[in-house]
C-alpha cells in the first residue's frame, strides 16, 4: 500500500492546473484510506462577505447526489406530520422539537420548516444560525410544501456559504462514484456559485478552484477549462 501511494502521490504536480476532469481523476487514484472518502471542492471567489451586498449563498441539488445520509428534521404542525415522515423527515414536529434543540439535542443536518411554525423557529434562531440550520426561504427550508422539500434535502442538496476569506466550499460526492457522475456534480455546484454572484462583487468573480479528498493533497483547477 505504501508503494501505491507514493506512486500516486508522484503522480501529481501540486503546481500544476489540472483539467477538472483530470484533477477529479488524479484525487480518485490518490485515495487509499480504509473508508469512503469525500469529494471536496474549494472556490476562491473574488467578494468580501463583510459587505452585505457581497454574500454568495445559495442552495443546488446535484445530479449524482452526494452519497451522504442526510438526517432531515421538519417543523410543523401536528396535521402535517405524518406527510412529512411520509416523505421521508427522520423527525418531525411542532414544539417538542423546538424544546429539544433548546436542550442541546440538534441530531439532524437539514432543518425544514413550514411558514407557520416561523414564529415559534425564532425562539431558537440564535442557536441554529451559527450551525447554518436556520430554515431560510430562499434556500426552500422554509415552505409549505414539505413532501418537496424533504425529497430534495434527501436527494442530493447542497447548502453553501461563503466564508469571511471568501471561500466557498462542500462535499460534491463519494470517492466510490464514477468519475462521470463527480465530473456531473463539480459542473453543477460551479454553475450555482456563479449564478448566485452578487450584485457588489467588482473584479474577478472566479479567482482559483481546487478539489481534493477527505485524505488527498488539493489539486488546483484550470479556470479555462471550467468557464466555457
């Protein structure tokens, strides 16, 4: 195992801008761990997210999905929740849920609520904002429609953020999945991320992308091959 690694790791020039293609590829034959890793990738964007009109935020669903369980919790009320765990929330609830977080027990990865419930949501927004679970409107966590929302969250949506150095950043997939399908999910995450520029971003809005694995060194990505 050590040869093989070595050999991979030989293989790659950290210099060097890959294809995204190639650097998707090159990252896959890097990975020797004993688990599933993680497809990760990393954009540099050209915004300074202290000015409100320069946040990038937004939310995608990707094509091949992301191999990861994702633990859903919707807050309703009592008549809506049984279309909620028909969809497929692994909680779901009005108050109780609300007490539970007020306690410390947060075990999902996706809040959804329904525009009723908003009110009672506040009471802990101090709590789940931090954590990037406040439901939101426009990243379709706070709806009406639950049985959609759920599906998408189980699906394959990503959330993202930019953080304060201007870096925007997720997991787009398993190690394990076909070379096409993390070529199909990286596409559609960039695509998002610059739909989403905002209107104060001056300059170059795509500065740098990289892609690497839970395990693996990053791979720096040609732009040229990204912006067609």
């Amino acid at each position: 195992m050590g040869k093989k690694i070595a050999a991979a790791k030989k293989a790659i020039e950290r210099t060097k801008e890959y294809s995204l293609q190639e650097a998707i590829s090159l990252v896959k034959s890097s990975c020797f761990a004993k688990f599933d890793e993680t497809l990760d990738i990393a954009i540099n964007l050209g915004v300074d997210p202290r000015h409100s009109d320069q946040m990038v935020r937004g939310m995608v669903s990707l094509p091949a999905g992301t191999g990861k369980d994702v633990r859903v919790a919707v807050i309703c009320k009592e008549d809506k929740v049984a279309d909620a765990k028909a969809a497929g929330a692994d909680i779901a609830g009005s108050t109780e849920i609300i007490d539970n977080i007020k306690a410390g027990k947060i075990d999902f990865d996706v809040c959804i609520s329904t525009p009723d419930m908003m009110g009672v949501v506040g009471q802990v927004a101090r709590i789940l904002g931090p954590k990037g679970l406040m439901p939101n409107p426009k990243l379709g966590t706070v709806t009406a429609d639950i049985t959609t929302a759920v599906k998408n969250a189980k699906s394959g949506q990503v959330e993202y953020r930019v953080e304060k150095a201007g870096i925007v950043h997720a997991g787009i997939g398993k190690i394990s999945f076909a070379d096409a399908d993390l070529l199909k999910n990286a596409v559609t995450f960039i695509e998002s991320v610059v739909k989403a520029k905002p209107a104060g971003a001056k300059g170059t809005y795509l500065k740098r992308i990289h892609v690497s694995s839970t395990m693996s060194p990053s791979l720096r990505v040609d732009l040229s091959t990204v912006l067609q």
